[in-house]
C-alpha cells in the first residue's frame, strides 16, 4: 500500500512538473494525454498484482458474509416486528379494558408468524380482578376485534386482598 501511494505521489509530481514546463499549444495536449495516461497506469498498478484466486476467495468470503449479516437483519426485523404487534395489541388490550370499567388489568400478549410472514396475536394472559362479567365482556371484544380464540385467553384473577 505504502509502494502504490508513493508511486502514485511520484507519478503526479513528475507530470506536473512535465506539464509546467511544457509550452503552450499542440505538444502541451499530447503531453498532458500522456500524464494523464501515466497517472491512471499508476493508480491501476497493484491491479496487475492481483492474483485471481485470491481475489476469487476474498469475494467469496464477502459474499458469505454479507449473506450472514443480512440473515441477521431479516432475523433481527422479524424479532422487532414480533415485539411491536405484541407491544401494541397489549397496549389495545389495557385500553379496552378500561373503557370496560376493568382498571387493574395486566395483559401479556403472545404473537405469531403466519406463512406469508406476518405477525399476529395468537394468545394472551390477563389478570384482574374484575367479575365475570366485565371479564366475558373484554373476551368477546377481544375475539370479535383482534382475532384472539377465547381458548387462547389465560385468565388470571386478582383477588383484592393481593
């Protein structure tokens, strides 16, 4: 590396100085053709030392890798993805559940990728002190608006004491 700026360095310098001292007129555009052919031929350089094989196994190697770090994306988006539908249904859940009169609710949702990759709520665990009614009310609310099978639902209950 150290070699190919030095050469690089010395390859500007010296047609620079040929340029300056060039006059002006037709001789001047050859010359500064030929600097400018002296400057790339330097800068390509180390291509001519490439060995192929080695260059062959370094994209292979980075492709391998690249393909690594973008599984690891894809797993990294599918997780956050799994998080925020759980995140929100919750926070949808606990809000139902106050508009039901239930405030002590505490919900836990689990959700799950369906075949074409998208996130659903598939089950959630609830606890609360609520009756039976206000609890069969935010069940059927769950049911009907989010999907979520009533066999799906773990209720816990808080007893006022606790």
């Amino acid at each position: 590396m150290r070699d190919w700026v030095l050469g690089i360095t010395g390859a500007a310098l010296i047609t620079a100085a040929v340029r300056m001292l060039t006059p002006e007129g037709r001789v001047k555009r050859i010359v500064m053709l030929v600097c400018g052919l002296v400057t790339i031929l330097a800068l390509i350089q180390p291509l001519r030392r490439l060995d192929p094989e080695s260059f062959a196994a370094f994209a292979a190697r980075y492709q391998e890798e690249g393909q690594a770090a973008a599984a690891g994306v894809e797993i990294s988006e599918e997780k956050l993805m799994r998080r925020i539908i759980e995140e929100r249904t919750t926070a949808y859940i606990l809000d139902k559940g106050r508009s039901l009169g239930i405030d002590d609710l505490h919900a836990t949702v689990t959700a799950e990728q369906r075949e074409d990759g998208t996130w659903i709520p598939k089950s959630a665990r609830l606890e609360t002190s609520a009756g039976e009614a206000a609890r069969r009310k935010l069940q059927d609310a769950l049911v009907a608006e989010l999907g979520i099978p009533a066999e799906e639902m773990n209720w816990s209950v808080k007893h006022e004491n606790d």
